[in-house]
C-alpha cells in the first residue's frame, strides 16, 4: 500500500505560529543590537493592553527596528489587538448585522440586487443548506455531474464563510478525457477526489464562482492570479472616508492573495491617486522591498491602479448601507470594466497594513480619525441602550 497523500485542492489553512526560535532572537540581537532581554521586555509590553502583540507577531512586524520610537513601537497592534481595535470602531451591540455581512452568499446577493457589481455564483455546495433559486450541490455525484457537464470555467472555489483564502482554488478547466481538474498552479485534482474533499471539509457550504478576469494591465504585472486591492473605509462622522488601501500580489505559484503563501507580496497605494507607493515581501528578518515583479520584471512602484475614482466611489457608497459600522475592509478586483467587490470584511486584518508599510495602525496620522470612529461608536451605543431601556419600561 502506498503512503502517498493525494493532492489537496483547497488551500489549507496557515500552521499554527511557533514561538520565535533562539536563532531569530540571537539574530536579532546580533543585527540590531537589541539584547534578548530588551526584546523580551518590548514584548511584555505590546502583549498586553489594547496592543495585544504575541510574540511572533513582535518579530514578524520588525518591531524591534532601532529606528522605532517607543511611542512608535506602541502603534502596532497585533492579530488580537486588531479585532479588539475593530470592535471599538463597531461596537457588537449596535452591528447586528455582522452574520449577515459575513454570509458570502446573502450579503453577495444583497449588493447585486443593489446594483453594486459582484462574482456571478454558479453553485453551492452544501449538506444542509438551501440557497433557493442558487443551484445547490448536497452530494459528492451532484458536485462531480455539474463539474463534468454544467460549470462554466474558469471557476473560483471559495468557503461560503471565512476568510484569508483558506479553501480556495481557481480551476482552469476540466479534462473530461482523465475526469482531472486543472488548477491553475498546474496540480491536476481527481474528479472525485475534489468533490469528496469539498463536501467534507467545507459541508457549511463552498462557492463556485465565475472566476474575475482581471484587467490586464494587473495581469501584465502580477500574473492571472487576481490580486484585489484592499481598501479599509471608515466613517468618524456621518460620510465613509477611506483610511488605507492596499495591492495584495499574490506569490507567481499561488492561485489565491493572502500574504501568508510564501512568495506574496503588498503593496502600499496612495488614497488620493492609487499609484503604487511601495512594495513588500515576506515579514520581520526575511521582509524585503521589492521594486520589480520576480516574473514580469514589471517597476511595481509608480503604478497606476485602474479604475481608481471608481473604486473609491464604490466602497464608500458600499459603506453608506450600513453606516452603523464604524469600519469596513473590501476587497476589490480590478477588470476591464471596472472595479468588483470581491468581499467585505467587518473585521479588516490591519496587521496588513502595517507589513506594508512598517508603520503601526495606531499611527499619529490615524489616531484622531480612529478616536472620532470610537467616540461615535459609544454614542451609537449609548443611543441603542436608551431606546432599549426606554422599550422595556414601556413594553413598546
């Protein structure tokens, strides 16, 4: 019998973070001067408080860099410390709606009704859900029949809830002669195989999309592979303003963006023109300024993002359905005939940006801007308790 693993055709989920090796601490004692001591009292600090910075986190944002301040290094929040921030920005008790924004096929749904451009949905794959009018796949044969004969390729596979591309794929084609899958890392996936595995690890229900043909001059760039463009809004008074925006390029062997696939990179966008600013790859000891694609040879900084007022427009009027949220992180692909929401996020990783630019979140630049999106948030949330209490003294 062999001990062969067959290939998995969604991606995995990123291993749990190990705590930093000796090597790297001694590493960075020896590079920056900065003893294991100091580091471990740096981290102390960040771990706690709003901050919430885990050990691995200190190293993967290089916040041991001599050229930090204190007050500096404090700006930086880590995985933890980026929710928490997220639920200042939106309180819980006044966002009831995060279920549904998490909902990728109800919330997809809305905004096409709404005249927002979406990925069309072919089918969904599920075990015990129903999606109406959706084609809905419940068994493993009904899943390789609509492979085999209905899909329209290319299809992009995703979770129907979930984030960082965790069980995503993008198929190029079937080869009905071998009943194989071509993903477009070039891994064929048996047929059956791949409706097994969609069904088993994903039964809350996975997406089969019509895969975004992305404008050429990102292909050109980056590769087929969409890279969206990840725009943070936000609003602090009554009109979504946009915080951050970023290019996430995926790796030249990824099918998908998220910037834990070894080989990806982020770029840093400027608001106001959506020309590329910089561009990063990999994190802490091993990150390094990238001004040219490994593959197009193409300058990354000084590009122009297609498209770029539209985009603007739309995630701030996407921003406006729901104006109770205080933030919202979109995803955004580029095509040929403008920009389409991929995703929307109510809890934006801000440890992105922060990779993209080695700058903390809580920089001084966005510290009145979160403050004013906090204060009314608790104002939000006082009003929402006063009609609560009001509603039960009154019973109407």
């Amino acid at each position: 019998m062999s001990d062969t693993t067959a290939p998995r055709a969604l991606l995995a989920a990123p291993e749990k973070a190990a705590p930093p090796p000796s090597q790297q601490i001694v590493e960075v004692a020896r590079k920056y001067g900065v003893s294991p001591f100091k580091q471990f009292s740096q981290m102390l600090r960040l771990w706690a408080g709003k901050n919430r910075v885990e050990f691995n986190q200190y190293y993967n944002n290089a916040i041991y860099r001599t050229d930090l301040s204190a007050d500096e290094k404090r700006e930086f929040v880590g995985e933890r410390g980026s929710r928490l921030l997220n639920d200042r920005l939106s309180p819980r008790s006044v966002t009831e709606l995060r279920a549904f924004v998490r909902d990728k096929v109800f919330y997809g749904a809305m905004m096409d009704q709404l005249g927002f451009a979406t990925p069309h949905i072919q089918a969904v794959a599920s075990h015990s859900r129903d999606y109406g009018a959706l084609l809905t796949l419940t068994e493993v044969p009904e899943i390789e029949e609509f492979l085999m004969n209905t899909a329209r390729y290319p299809l992009f596979v995703k979770p129907e809830q979930g984030s960082g591309s965790v069980g995503s794929a993008l198929i190029l084609d079937l080869d009905k002669a071998t009943r194989e899958l071509v993903l477009s890392n070039g891994t064929r996936i048996d047929l059956r195989a791949f409706a097994t595995e969609a069904l088993e690890d994903y039964a809350e229900g996975l997406l089969f999309q019509d895969a975004v043909n992305q404008h050429s001059a990102m292909t050109k760039a980056a590769g087929r592979a969409v890279g969206s463009i990840r725009v943070v809004t936000v609003i602090a008074e009554d009109t979504p303003e946009v915080l951050y925006t970023l290019w996430k390029i995926p790796s030249p062997k990824a099918m998908s963006d998220n910037y834990w696939q070894s080989g990806s990179m982020i770029a840093e966008i400027d608001n106001a023109s959506g020309i590329l600013q910089q561009c990063r790859r990999g994190a802490g000891l091993e990150q390094e300024m990238v001004e040219t694609h490994p593959v197009s040879g193409k300058t990354l900084p000084g590009m122009q993002i297609p498209h770029w007022d539209e985009v603007l427009r739309i995630t701030k009027n996407a921003h406006k359905l729901m104006p109770q949220f205080g933030v919202f992180g979109w995803d955004i692909a580029i095509t040929e005939d403008g920009p389409v929401i991929i995703e929307c996020n109510a809890n934006p990783h801000h440890m992105l940006y922060q990779l993209a630019t080695g700058k903390g979140i809580l920089n001084k630049d966005f510290a009145p801007t979160l403050k004013k999106i906090e204060d009314r948030g608790q104002e939000l949330r006082s009003v929402a308790r006063a009609k609560m209490m009001k509603h039960i003294k009154t019973g109407h």
